[in-house]
C-alpha cells in the first residue's frame, strides 16, 4: 500500500471517529486529504473503494440518512469502533497501525491535523481538542518503524541481533510476518532466513540500523500463522526484580522521580533508585532522557545504556 493511499485512510478514520454529526460525502471530499476536488467521477470511485476497505478490516462505517439534507451522511461510532489489543499484521498494519498509534511524526500529524482544520472551517464540530494531533505509539525502540514499514511493504530486512543471556551480536535476515507488543515488549515475528525457520525477535535486541532487503511484496505471510500465539510461547521470563541507581538533574526527568522507589536531593544530582526487571527496556527509557539522567548501576543496566547511547551516534 502507498504512502499515499495509508495516509488518505487514517484521515478518513480520523475524520469519521471525530466528527459529532453524520458527514456527506461532499464534505468527507474536502475535508480530508488525499481526494480528488475536481472530477467528481474519480472521487466516487475512490470514495467507495476506501469505505469497502475499512469495512473489510473492521472498521464500521455507519450510513445515516438527516431528514433535513438530500444526502446520506458518515461516521464512526467510538462504541463500535473500540476494539481489543490489536496485533499489526500486514493487512491491519497500513491503517490500524496507523489510527491507533502510529508514531509521533510530523508529515502525518500535519495531514491530520489539516483535515481537523478544515472540518472546523466548514462549521462541523470535531471531538478533537484544539492544537495539532499527534499520533504516538509507546515504544522506545528504534527498530519499531523501520520494521513496521517492512511489515505494510511485505520487504525483508537486515539487522544485527543480541540473543538473551549473551552479547554475541550476530547478523539476521528476516521476512517480517508482523509487529505486536506483549507484556510491554515489542516484538517482530518473521521467517528468519539465516536460521531457515519461524523466529520471535525482541525489538529492544535488536542494535544499529534495520535495513531494508529485496523488492517490496516479495514476502508472504503463512496462511493461518498466530503472531500472538508464537510471541506468547517464545516469550521470555522478565526475571526478579532490581534496582538501578540513576543521578537525574534537579528540576528534570519528572516521569522518572514518579515511578522512583526513593529519590534523595543532592547538591548537583539528585540520586533516585528505579525498579526494574528488565535492563534493555530501561535503557530505551533512560537514552530517551538524554544528559539530564545518567545510571551509575547495576553494570548490566550501564552497558545497556551505553549500547543505546553509541547507537544514536552511528
């Protein structure tokens, strides 16, 4: 699917979710990015085909008929479009991924945006507040994109991987079947070429770049295949619980000190002990923070967060 054609789909869901009344189609045309404001012939077409593939996934496009106007009109009711934990497969991944997270960048925020934009210049109230819209997903790992591309692409990738319990870092070349998250975790589920089998790959493992291999569309994903249920059994014990002492500047890193087991003032670094289970994930966390959090220990922890650090240089 183009980027295009993934971009016009999540402002059409946005569109319809956040409207307060039932929208013809001739405002749908101008409001939301993408349509063509001129032949009306190929607007009609691309109009239908949109609506038949949003239904086709799931998403319920209501038609509801205002005895005041001529033409029927759309929307997206919250109560039935509110679905459980999504998993983002290729055919979800284009525009569920997108509507429900996707990441926070500015090309789509401001596509978005601007069909809010226009839908409060045409008179229709949104349920959306004022101020740009901002499309996040909660994740901290790098990989994240460049694997949910490939996944909507259907491309192989390369990338470097390091295996639990070892920092043997060795290279992979995977098709990607699909992205989910488990237990906080993110994961790529994928035919790993190298190892010629199915593997779950931790995304938080994964170091340096995620390259894209081959032509988009040479990857098919089994029929039948259960990404949840080959995360769910390849998924890991998080292990016990520990601390980290990590020095924050005074006046920063407000997240943190909440989730803080104990944080003592100092004169120039505030001292505070963190939680945690797993040492790659907080290292995603702390690297986000940048020069206002530095860890002292454990030295697990400390290398993970070293790893992150070189990584964004490069």
């Amino acid at each position: 699917m183009s980027r295009r054609k993934t971009e016009r789909l999540l402002n059409l869901v946005i569109c319809l979710l956040s409207t307060r009344r039932p929208l013809s189609a001739e405002q749908i045309r101008f409001a939301v990015p993408g349509y063509d404001p001129v032949n009306d012939e190929a607007f009609q077409r691309m109009f239908e085909r949109d609506k038949n593939e949003l239904r086709e996934i799931g998403i319920p496009i209501e038609v509801q008929k205002d005895p005041w106007e001529d033409d029927p009109g759309y929307r997206i009711v919250k109560q039935s479009y509110e679905l459980p934990e999504i998993t983002l497969e290729p055919d979800e991944a284009a525009v569920l991924g997108l509507a429900a997270q996707v990441w926070q960048r500015a090309s789509l925020a401001e596509a978005a945006g601007g069909a809010m934009l226009k839908l409060k210049a045409g008179g229709v109230e949104t349920d959306l507040a004022e101020g740009p819209l901002e499309l996040r997903v909660d994740t901290r790992d790098a990989a994240f994109t460049p694997l949910w591309e490939a996944v909507r692409d259907r491309r192989a990738v390369t990338f470097h991987y390091r295996s639990a319990g070892s920092e043997t870092v060795l290279k992979r070349v995977v098709e990607p079947w699909g992205v989910l998250s488990r237990r906080g975790r993110w994961y790529v589920v994928g035919h790993d070429r190298t190892r010629d089998g199915t593997r779950v790959f931790r995304l938080s493992r994964i170091t340096g770049d995620v390259t894209p291999t081959g032509r988009p569309g040479s990857v098919e994903v089994p029929e039948g295949a259960d990404l949840r249920a080959l995360v769910a059994y390849a998924g890991e014990d998080p292990g016990p619980e520990r601390t980290a002492t990590v020095r924050v500047r005074p006046g920063t890193c407000q997240g943190l000190r909440h989730l803080a087991r104990e944080v003592r003032p100092g004169a120039e670094w505030d001292e505070a002990d963190i939680v945690f289970t797993d040492p790659e994930r907080l290292a995603g966390w702390l690297a986000s923070l940048g020069p206002d959090a530095v860890i002292d220990g454990p030295p697990d922890a400390r290398e993970a967060v070293l790893r992150r650090l070189k990584g964004a240089l490069h």
